[in-house]
C-alpha cells in the first residue's frame, strides 16, 4: 500500500478567503488556523476566481489546494484541483466539460439550498454522469438539506464532500472529511470512498461574516476608504 494511503488526515472541503467577494479571510489567517485545528489540507474555494489560492499554494505548497465554487445559470459548482479558472454564469455543461479536461474533481455545492445556489434532485440526477461527489455535509445548510443530500448521494452511489463553507477564519473546519491522505484529484477519487464526516451545522450568525464582507467592500470602492 502507497505511504499515502497510510495517513489519514482531515480536510475542510468547502473554504472561502478574501478573493471572494463575500470573505475578509486573510489566507496566512487561514492556514494558521487550519493548522491549529490539525487539518491535514487548506482547500480553497473562492467564489468564481482561483487566484488566492494559487497566491496562498506558493507559500505551502504541500498544504495549499486549489479550488473554484463556480456560479452556473444553474448552480454552483464545488471544483478541486483546479488548473484554470473558470468564469461567473457558464453554462452547467460547459463547465463540467472544462473541468473534465483539466482533470479537476468536481462536487455539487449544497444541495437543496434554493436560495444559495444550490441544486434540485431532477438537475443533480441530470448531472450524474459528470460528477465524483456531491456536498452532502455544508455547515450553513440547514440540518434537513444535508441529509436530503445524504438521501440522494446514497440512492445514486454517489461519494460525498463534506464543508465549513467559511467565510470567517473561525467558521473554519466547522465540517469536514476525516479521510486517507490525497495529493492530486485521481487520489483523492478513491480517498474519498473511506472518508468520514465530522463537525456539525454552524448557527445561523456566522452569516454576519460574509455579510459584513460583502457592506465594507462595498464601502472601500465607493469611498476609498479601507475599513478592513
């Protein structure tokens, strides 16, 4: 057996920094945290950009990994060792289609979230052929939306990806996957097959920091001002 499949490590699959336009997550503050919590891998899902987690991977590069949550016409789409950026309202199919050519893992965001870009059970079943996972575990879900997504995931043999969906530095590792240690998209394709969730739903006030993010951004273009 390979020396990585001897350590199992966890992992926050779901993780946003101040590249997304809704996250005043320093990356160093991250993987501070990140390690402090003893996670095993910082995956980085800025909303439609990947150029923080490139910037943060240069630092650590057996630490950093680089992701996209990408915003669909349909919905958003959770992508793992990303190569290339893909942009803002592409087209499901399209996307998929570029993230297979790239060799990216690709997830569903939380399912069943309608007002946060989530997915319908009848576009998930339309999307199966493309995908290696759906979010079945997202710490700003409510409890019943993540076990809907364990329900599907289940009923269609599908594996599961498991997220704090951090938007603040403390939201980090809120849930996650305790699984074999992985380094590319095809190891993580079978790590993923053992892996475990842990953590619990987060409450609904860790909301204040994606909002609070979206107003000071705001205000630091139209005024200049940095109140960050």
């Amino acid at each position: 057996m390979s020396e990585w499949l001897d350590r199992v490590i966890k992992a926050d699959f779901h993780v946003h920094s101040i590249a997304s336009k809704d996250s005043l997550s320093k990356g160093e503050d991250l993987v501070a945290r990140a390690k402090k919590l003893g996670l095993g891998k910082l995956i980085l899902t800025d909303h439609n950009t990947i150029s923080g987690a490139l910037e943060l991977q240069k630092a650590y590069p057996d630490f950093v990994i680089v992701g996209e949550e990408i915003l669909t016409t349909s919905g958003e789409i959770l992508a793992i060792f990303v190569k290339e950026e893909l942009p803002k309202g592409i087209k499901p199919v399209e996307a998929f289609k570029r993230l297979k050519d790239q060799g990216a893992f690709i997830s569903l965001s939380h399912p069943y979230a309608a007002t946060r870009h989530g997915w319908t059970e009848a576009e998930m079943e339309e999307y199966l052929p493309y995908l290696d996972a759906i979010e079945i575990a997202n710490a700003r879900n409510m409890p019943e939306m993540n076990q809907s997504a364990v329900k599907f995931a289940k009923a269609h043999g599908l594996c599961g990806t498991a997220g704090s969906d951090a938007h603040g530095v403390p939201e980090l590792g809120a849930m996650g996957l305790q699984l074999p240690d992985f380094h590319n998209a095809d190891e993580l394709r079978t790590a993923i097959k053992s892996a475990e969730v842990f953590g619990r739903e987060s409450p609904l006030w860790v909301r204040y920091y994606s909002r609070s993010a979206v107003l000071l951004k705001a205000l630091h273009k139209k005024t200049g001002i940095k109140l960050y």
